[in-house]
C-alpha cells in the first residue's frame, strides 16, 4: 500500500490496497493517514454495495439518510447518487451536496465520515471539493477567534429558511416535500467544534445548513456568517477532486466541509453509491 498527498492542503490516495480484503494492520493505516489527511482516495476499487458498508463499518456505526428515496434497494444504509433515468424518473439524487456542507449538520448527531465510490464517472464535470476547516479557523484573526468563543449556530435541512440557497431546478416545485416535510428539528452546535480524536479545533458552520447565531441578534448574527462562509471558501484551503471510476473517497466531516461542484453535460452519466457513519454530539 501506497500513500501519496493529492495536495498541500488536505487529501491523499491510497494505492494497492483492496478495502474489501483489509487486515488489521493495514486499516490501522488506513485509520491514522485518515486523521493526517482528512480525505483519502482509494483508487481502483471493484466493491460490491455489502463490500462498501462491512468496509465503512470499521470507522463506527451506520447512519441511514432521512431521504429514503434514493436507498439502494436491499440497503437501507446505502444511498445512490445519480443522474441516471428509468422511465423518466432519477434513480438516485442528481444534485446531493450542491452547496458548501458538512454532511448531516443539521442534526444532533452529524456525520463522522462519508464514503462516496464512484461507480460511473462522466469526462467533463462532476468534481468534488473539500475545505479544511482546521485551516479556516487557525487563520483567523484573534479578534475573530476570541469573539467565536461561545458562540453556537442553528443547522437545518429547510432550504426555504435559508436565505443564502436556493431549492435546485430538479425538485422545483416539489421542494415541500423534499425540504420542508422530512426535516427534523433544527440542531445547535458550536460555532468552533473540537475534533473528537485530534483534538484540534475547527470551524463548524456551513452555507448549506446554518441559518443563525443562537447569541446574536438576526442582523449581527447574518453578518457574522457571512464573513466566516467567505472566509470558509478561500481556496488556500480547498481540495478539488476529479474522479476516476473506482475511486473510493472517505472524508471527515468533523474537520472538512464540502461541494459538489456539478456541470455535468447532458448525456453524461455520474453515478455514485453513498454510506455514512454516524460521529457524536459537536462540542
Ligand atoms: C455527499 C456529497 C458530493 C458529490 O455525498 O455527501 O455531498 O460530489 N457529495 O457528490
Ligand atoms: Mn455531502
């Protein structure tokens, strides 16, 4: 096994190493390299869906997405992202992750990691990026780190409360449903989280999923995340991947948020298949 940095900021791929055939001291590996790197890329996989969940399974307990639609049938851990078309209709969702997030955020207990495996990969577009949020919050001011301190954000999955996105053309029209209907009660965490087995500190808020500061009035409170959601984007800290089929990327969504960037052509297939692991309570 092989372990080479895709870039400065973030990431490593991880070549020669067959996750559905994986000893113990091979996954200590795997283990540590993913807190050093934050994202790994295991190249030329062949995984069959059980493969895919029996491997992410070493890193803690799977979470089942509240949007059952777009389940691989058989299993419920595992969802499809496509812009594939039966009879007319997506067999998966075509547009997961279309603005800056940490997956599940929007929840008490988010997601530790997310394993995406790419199935079927389109030439042009479909690219995925990740920011280092250790990165975001070690470089700001300490004006701005000492005014954080204490400071907690509300998360939601209801696109219509968020003023900063929008619903996507695919479920225009149909965005109660997708939105509003399944959504659970908004969660809070702090503004700054600690990561659970590093320790270190990180900036927890997204365009996608925060919505407020608890302690701010509206105004200072919009204010404030605006800044902090510029500053998340500063591409000093951001990793752009362009997959190959049988990629298998692992990320950690404690210390990372991330992008699905799109502008896939018309015609062109992406299909991915999706599992995450459920971390703890943000403190
Ligand atoms: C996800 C996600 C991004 C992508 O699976 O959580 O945001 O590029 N995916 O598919
Ligand atoms: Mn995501």
């Amino acid at each position: 096994m092989q372990i080479n940095p895709l870039s400065d900021i973030l990431g490593a791929e991880v070549v020669g190493l067959d996750v559905g055939n994986l000893d113990k001291a091979n996954l200590k590996t795997v283990q540590e390299a993913f807190l050093k790197y934050h994202v790994l890329v295991f190249r030329e996989q062949k995984l069959l869906p059980e493969q895919q969940i029996q491997f992410a399974t070493n890193f803690g307990k799977l979470d089942v997405h509240i949007q059952k639609d777009n389940q691989y049938s058989g299993h419920e851990a595992m969802q499809i992202l496509s812009n594939k078309k039966i009879n007319g209709k997506y067999i998966g969702s075509p547009s997961a992750g279309d603005a800056w997030h940490s997956d599940l955020s929007y929840t008490d207990i988010p997601t530790l990691c997310t394993m995406l495996y790419a199935v079927e990969i389109p030439e042009v577009g479909g690219d995925t990026e990740w920011s280092n949020m250790y990165k975001a919050y070690d470089t700001l001011s300490s004006e701005v780190k000492s005014r954080l301190k204490g400071l907690h954000a509300r998360h939601t999955f209801n696109r219509f409360r968020n003023p900063r996105i929008e619903v996507p053309d695919v479920y225009k029209g149909k965005g109660k449903e997708r939105y509003v209907d399944v959504a659970p009660p908004d969660a809070i965490h702090p503004v700054v989280r600690t990561h659970p087995e590093t320790g270190h500190k990180a900036l927890y808020i997204s365009e996608r999923f925060t919505i407020g500061i608890e302690e701010l009035e509206e105004e200072e409170g919009q204010l404030l995340l605006d800044e902090l959601i510029a500053h998340q984007k500063n591409r000093d800290f951001i990793y752009r991947h362009k997959w190959s089929q049988g990629d298998l990327t692992i990320w950690d969504n404690r210390c990372l948020i991330h992008l699905a960037c799109g502008g896939v052509p018309e015609g062109q297939i992406r299909h991915m298949h999706r599992v995450i692991v459920r971390g703890d309570k943000p403190f």
